[in-house]
C-alpha cells in the first residue's frame, strides 16, 4: 500500500470517528461504546462461515467476525463478543448485554416487534439435510409426505416459514441447533431445515449428510444487523455501516473469503 493511500484510509476512518463522536451525546448506545472503549458484539459462535467458533483453531471466523472488526475499526473502538443464540439474543440487546447483533440473523415481522434492523447484507434460500442413506428422502419433493418428521430449531424463520409451507407432514423443534443433527441421526426426525451457511457446513464436516435444495426459491429471508429499540441515531450508524461496506468492497471481500458470495446483497 503506498504513503498516498494509507494516508488517505487514514483521513477517511478520522472523519467515520469524528461523525460518530458527534451523535455520542444523543446516542446512549454509542455513548456506552465509547466510555468502555469497545462495541460490544452479539454472536452465535455455531453459525458456519458466519460467526464460527473452530474447533481445529478454537479461533471465532466468518464474513461477520471480520466485519465486526471493520465495524469497531471505523468507530475507533475494540470489539468485544456476547454468545448468544437465536431463542436469546433479543433479551440481551434489550438487555444492554450488546449493542448489535451481527451473526446473520433473519429480519422477520415477528423480530421487528421487539428490535430493529438495518438494511439486509446476505440473503438464503431454506435447504434440508437428511441422512445420505435415508430410504425414500433423496431431494425436496420427497419431504412435505404423511408420516415425515421435519425439524427445526426453535425461534429461527425457518420455523414460522415451515409451519406455513407444510400440508402434511409433521413439524418438530429444538431449543439448540446442534439438537437437529442429533434429531435426524437418532432417527427421531427425517430431516432439518437451515439455510445456505449453515448447509455448507453440514457437507463440509460430516460424511453423512445429505444437502437437499429447493428446486426454486422458497420463501427469501433476507439477514440484517440487529440493534436494540429506542435508538433511532445508533441504528442510523449501523446502517450507514452496512452501506460503506456494501459500496467499498469490504462486504464483496469478507463474502469471498468466507464462500458467501452467492447469496450477498450488494444494492
């Protein structure tokens, strides 16, 4: 990188800091982050090339681990993350325990109730995973039957969009997602549901797993940041965040970096 450049990201990430330090004083979110000196970041450290916590590494990796860097790079602060889960993390922004949820969480009706969202970065289809040896279960089609057990994890859209779509066969949930694994290799379920991250993980990791995709689009469910209500000025900030990067090539970077690029929102 030359001089010119350097000084030039410099000056650029000098005026992020600058205009976020102006709206601190009517922003008790970016208020707290400053005072502490950290943004406080929810995760679910589960969640395949999106908030993943290795276990070869032990190391957190995906697109929002990186952009959560980018996020507390351009307010001049460190990051600092929460584990948390889908069926938890609105009580913890509620709660103050973070100040944003970034781990590709699903921007539905039903969550909008309770948080606020900025624009979507990713968005997915709804993919199925069976076993590879399951006796009549070999794509899409074969799953809406009489007697098929479909999991899902409790609180996820997967949920809400599955008890829509299904005529006939039965819907099961789980609190943890790892429980829908233990759910289709003990035979209790035939398949789960998830999207595209957490489907290539499945492929990748384990030699069972049958990865089963729609035949078109199913319902779209487009991933957005989550902050807490009753901060209009720090969900601006967030979503001034979600354009820079949108616009810069940091969300085009991370996505590739992490196998994302599919299903990445660039407009």
């Amino acid at each position: 990188m030359s001089v010119r450049t350097t000084g030039k990201t410099l000056f650029l990430g000098l005026l992020l800091l600058v205009g976020s330090l102006s709206f601190a004083g009517e922003s008790p979110t970016l208020k707290r982050i400053f005072e502490r000196g950290a943004v406080n970041v929810c995760i679910w450290p589960d969640y395949f090339s999106i908030t993943y916590l290795s276990p070869r590494t032990q190391q957190l990796e995906g697109i929002d681990i990186d952009l959560s860097k980018a996020l507390a790079a351009d307010l001049g602060v460190e990051v600092h993350y929460v584990m948390t889960h889908f069926g938890r993390f609105m009580g913890d922004l509620e709660s103050q325990q973070c100040d944003v949820a970034m781990f590709g969480v699903g921007d539905t009706a039903a969550r909008r109730e309770r948080v606020q969202f900025t624009q979507p970065y990713l968005a997915s289809n709804m993919y199925a995973v069976a076993t590879i040896h399951h006796p009549f279960i070999k794509s899409w089609k074969d799953i809406d039957q009489k007697g098929v057990i479909v999991c899902v994890q409790q609180g996820t859209y997967m949920e809400n969009a599955m008890r829509k779509s299904l005529k006939h066969a039965t819907l099961t949930t789980v609190l943890k997602p790892n429980e829908r694994e233990v759910e289709v290799l003990s035979g209790r379920a035939d398949v789960f549901i998830t999207d595209y991250p957490y489907g290539q993980k499945m492929i990748n990791i384990y030699d069972w797993a049958a990865l089963l995709p729609p035949p078109g689009k199913t319902e779209q469910f487009e991933y957005a940041y989550a902050v807490a209500k009753g901060d209009d000025i720090w969900l601006e900030r967030m979503d001034a965040f979600v354009k820079d990067i949108k616009q810069d090539g940091r969300l085009a970077n991370a996505a590739e970096r992490h196998h994302l690029t599919p299903i990445m929102i660039t407009d």
